[in-house]
C-alpha cells in the first residue's frame, strides 16, 4: 500500500464499539470517528472464522480503513525447547494467512526474550526463523511485511538496532516502531531531537522507503529499570507525543500510527487532531 500520509487508528476494536467481540463493527465504527485504520489483535491466540475474514475484508475496502494485526503474545522464537520455537513459527505463519484474509498488509508481533541468552546468539536464532516463515508465506503465495516490534522491556529481542540489522537481512521483514517501547527500553528519546535523530538514522539505514511505509505504535507507558511495565492513557504519562508527531511531520512521514492506550480511540483521535494542526 502506498501512503499519502500518516493514518492514525487503534489497537483492537475501538472502546465505544457495542459489540467488542466483532472487528467488523470495530472498523464501521473507527470510520464514524474519522479515525483511519484498525490493527486487528491476535494477542491471545488466531482464532477467526472465515466468513468473519471475508466480511472484515469487504467492510475494510468499501470504508477505506485499512487493517494491520498483532500476533500472540506467547510467541518466542529463542524459546529453550525447539517444539515451543516450531509453536512460535507456526502461530506467525497462522497470523499471516488470516491477517491476509482480511485484507491486511503489515503484521507485527514481539519475537523473541533473551532468556539470559547473548543477544547476537538470539539474532541468529531469529533470522533463522524469519527465513523459514518468510520461505513458507512465499510457497502458500502470501505477501504481507512482517514487522517484528520495537520492545519495550530489556529482557526482549527487538532493539532498533536488532531490528534495522533484521530489516537488512530479511527481505520481508520491517520494523515496527513502538515509539513508547524505545522510550520505556531506553529511559531516553523523548524530546523532538531524539525521535528526529531515530528517524534520520532508520531512513539512513533502510532507505527512503522505511519513513514512507511506516507502522508505528504510540500510547503513555509507565517503566522502570527494566524497562516498560504497562500502557497508560497519553495525558497520564511522561510520553512526549507531541514531539514525535511533530519530528514525523517534519519528516514527511508517512503509514499507520496505531494507538495502543488503555482509552484506544479517545487518544487515537488527539494523536489525529493534534498532527492536523501541525504546519
């Protein structure tokens, strides 16, 4: 999908949705909010019927709310015992097909934990995975970027620099850049010079191409030395949105900012009003 601009929505069916358990409701109503977009949540396991998927894909095109969705949270692909690192691919793989059915371009999910491991050990172990999942979409003919997340908890794989040396390495692979997590992982990055010195290096390293088509995670967060600990709604937290929506805008950024706080699209809608006053 080729963006014009940035388009901003919510993790999961939106709060103010009747029914909670019905994404196709989710996206009529993220369209009667004058939201853009809709990550579908798999956090808990890719459990989706295929007439839900159809309806999804059809309501998807004809409001122009695009999809993207989130893998389960249970995944690791540096897990001790090689059945749980299969279970991991597999669950990936199972995202990708629905995620596809749906109509979504763009998945993300949280790769790996250290486990005490050294982290280039770890990279290897992913790549390695990445290669497979990527090598199995391929035979079963689905394209969808496979976006690894930018953690928030030390004890996690998925630093920015894992993920530019992944995206570098992995054809379909790109990065999600939960803004959040690298604030809760770093206890740095957090004013305008930061996140504008993040985006210059990701476009430095990946090209043009990865400020055009961007998936991106924002919400308050509360953290401490290990790193995130949960999602906050953003006037409860030290987040500093405001300077990263105005770094993306001079940037000329562009693709999908997807609101994971508690309040979903309450903060989504000031993440979109707040961007359309930037000049």
């Amino acid at each position: 999908m080729s963006f014009d601009t940035l388009l901003f929505g919510t993790a999961g069916v939106p709060n103010a949705t009747q029914r909670k358990n019905s994404p196709v409701d989710g996206v009529q109503k993220i369209h009667e909010l004058g939201l853009d977009c809709m990550q579908l949540e798999f956090a808990h396991g890719v459990r989706m019927k295929e007439e839900v998927s159809s309806a999804l894909r059809k309501v998807s095109y004809e409001l122009n709310v695009p999809l993207t969705s989130h893998g389960p949270y249970y995944i690791n692909l540096n897990a001790r015992e090689q059945d749980k690192i299969d279970s991991s691919v597999e669950r990936i793989i199972q995202t990708a097909k629905i995620s596809d059915l749906c109509g979504a371009e763009s998945m993300t999910f949280h790769a790996a934990f250290y486990m005490k491991d050294s982290p280039y050990d770890v990279f290897d172990l992913v790549e390695k995975s990445m290669n497979v999942i990527e090598e199995r979409l391929s035979r079963l003919d689905i394209e969808i970027e496979l976006r690894p997340e930018l953690t928030g908890k030390t004890s996690q794989f998925g630093s920015l620099e894992e993920l530019i040396s992944l995206t570098k390495s992995v054809m379909s692979c790109k990065p999600c850049l939960d803004f959040s997590h690298l604030f809760a992982r770093t206890g740095e990055v957090n004013d305008y010079d930061g996140f504008m010195e993040t985006l210059t290096r990701v476009e430095r390293e990946l090209g043009r191409a990865a400020l055009d088509e961007m998936h991106i995670h924002i919400s308050g967060i509360s953290s401490n030395s290990k790193g995130d600990l949960k999602h906050l709604n953003l006037d409860q937290s030290k987040f500093n949105w405001r300077d990263l929506l105005k770094a993306l805008k001079d940037k000329s950024c562009k693709g999908y900012v997807i609101c994971n706080s508690p309040n979903l699209e309450k903060d989504a809608v000031m993440l979109k009003e707040f961007f359309g006053t930037l000049q």
